[in-house]
C-alpha cells in the first residue's frame, strides 16, 4: 500500500476531537484516500505560543528515521521513538493530556504515520479493505498513535534517564495495559513492572505478553487494598527542573538517533523503594494465573 502524500505543515496546532472524528472516513483509514489537510488546518486552533518546541519539522524528522529504520518490523519502532517524541515534544503532563496536538498529528502532520504503523497485516476476513481503527487518530492516551508514545517515555522514565521506558516500549503490552493503570503514576511502581519485565524476557519466558498483562492485572488488583506510595515513599518530582528543559527547547540540538537522549532532570526514584516493590512484582508474577488460551481458541505462546 502506496502511504498518503502529505503537506509540510509548519506549527503544530490545536484539534478538537470532535472535529477530528469528522475526517475518520473509511478512505483515510485505509489509506485510500489523503486527509483534507486544508479543512483540518481551518478546524484546528493555533497554539499560542511561539516556542520552537511546537515546529513540526523536528517530529516529522524522527517519525521518517523510525520509518525507515523499522520498516521490516514495525512494533519495533515503538522503543526506539517512544523518547526520542517525548524528548522533542518537550510538554507538562497538563499540555500533553489535551488530545488536541495528538489529533493535530495524527490527521495534518502524519497521518502516513499511524498507517505504517497500526494497518492490520493480511485481508480484514470479511471482503472489506483494512483500516487503521480509529482510536489510532483520535483516541485515549494509551491508545492514539502518538500519545501512547509520548506518555510511555513520560511514565516509565526515570528522570533524565529514558533506559526504562525504551525497555517497557519492547514488549506492547507496556503500552497496551501499563498505561491503563493509575498504579504506574508512582514512579517505583512504574519502574518496579519494568524491572520484573526485563528479568522475565532476559529469563527467557514464554507468553511473555501474556505474563506482562497477568501482572499488570494483578499490579491493579494489590493496588486497591495495599497502598504502594506508603510501602515505597517517594519525593516529589521538581517541577523547576522540568520548566528549565522545557524552555531549552529554544537551544536544545535535535534529538541524537543512536543513543538515547536526556529527559528532564526533575527527580529519580529511590532506589529503596523500587527494590521492594520490584520483590513484590516478582512474586505477583510468579503467582498471577495466565489466560487460558484454549478456552479463546488462541493458539501458541
């Protein structure tokens, strides 16, 4: 499939949900047909703010190097990008939760993009055309193409450091149930499941995705009666701190392509507190019952 030819757009902008879902045509979700780049220009609102940090051009840069790169295998493309987005769209938690930059990106930036990257592979199964769904463009933040990105470096960053959230972006299922939970807003937490990830897939374990989600699941479930801030106290991130990088922006170099680049220095979790939960989630793990496959009809690990 031949991807939608798209317009260079300058700003980054503003797009209402609303809005946006008007354009979701079949067409356009299956790459038939190229977004109407001018009437979603007239839909959006600009941003009113003249920082650099809202050019589209360094974003469109990096989603053309993921492109290339990870062409032959696509999910790929999710560790690789997830802090290279998050460390050029330098936003607080406040400006990225507005979905309207995301549908902005998703329909007038890149929407060549959400296709590569989320079109099913193989025939729909029932004579009709495959289609991105279109939670992929407009959609929740563990689910929008871009979002998704952008909040896994965000929650499973550690400071500066980017090494645990391009972990989490290996497995999809980070990002498909992690991002879920209200659990990971507490950064131990948060690192703790990553740890217990990592030691799974350097183990060797089969259905990984499938344990990734058990123990998310059983994460969630402690996580209602046991209170992880109180067993694994944490400070308070430094607001300041994360000002400062986002107003470098005006002077930061573009983000480097082979090695990860600095996030915000706006605090590190205690080491302490990460152990503890990470023995607790190794044990939750260890005991979290997996889906019985057999009863879905799904096959292998």
């Amino acid at each position: 499939m031949s991807r939608p030819r798209v317009e260079p757009v300058e700003r980054l902008a503003l797009l209402p949900s609303h809005r946006a879902t008007t354009f979701l045509t079949h067409g356009v979700r299956a790459g038939q047909d190229t977004p109407p780049q001018v009437a979603i220009l007239r839909a959006s609102t600009p941003i009113d703010d003249a920082s650099v940090r809202w050019s589209a051009e360094p974003v469109r840069e990096i989603l053309d190097e993921a492109m290339h790169r990870f062409d032959a295998a696509r999910t790929d493309a999710d560790a690789w990008l997830a802090p290279r987005l998050h460390a050029t769209l330098r936003m607080t938690r406040a400006e990225a939760a507005d979905p309207g930059p995301w549908n902005f990106l998703a329909l007038a930036v890149a929407p060549d993009f959400v296709l590569w990257r989320h079109l099913p592979a193989g025939d729909a199964g029932d004579g009709s055309s495959r289609k991105v769904n279109s939670a992929r463009f407009v959609g929740a933040h563990h689910t929008q193409a871009f979002a998704r990105l952008w909040w896994l470096a965000e929650m499973f960053r550690d400071g500066p450091d980017y090494g645990p959230a391009e972990i989490a972006g290996r497995q999809q299922d980070m990002a498909n149930t992690a991002l879920r939970l209200d659990a990971i807003d507490h950064k131990p937490t948060a690192l703790a499941l990553v740890r217990v990830l990592k030691g799974l897939a350097d183990g060797g374990a089969t259905r990984l995705g499938d344990r990734v989600n058990a123990l998310c699941t059983a994460v969630n479930t402690a996580g209602s009666t046991l209170m992880y801030e109180v067993i694994a106290p944490d400070d308070e991130p430094d607001h300041a701190a994360l000002t400062d990088w986002i107003t470098d922006a005006e002077s930061a170099p573009a983000v480097p392509w082979n090695r990860l680049p600095e996030g915000p220095d706006d605090g590190t979790a205690r080491h302490a507190s990460c152990e503890v939960l990470s023995r607790m989630f190794e044990r939750f793990a260890e005991e979290a019952p997996l889906r019985d496959r057999t009863r879905s009809g799904s096959a292998g690990d």
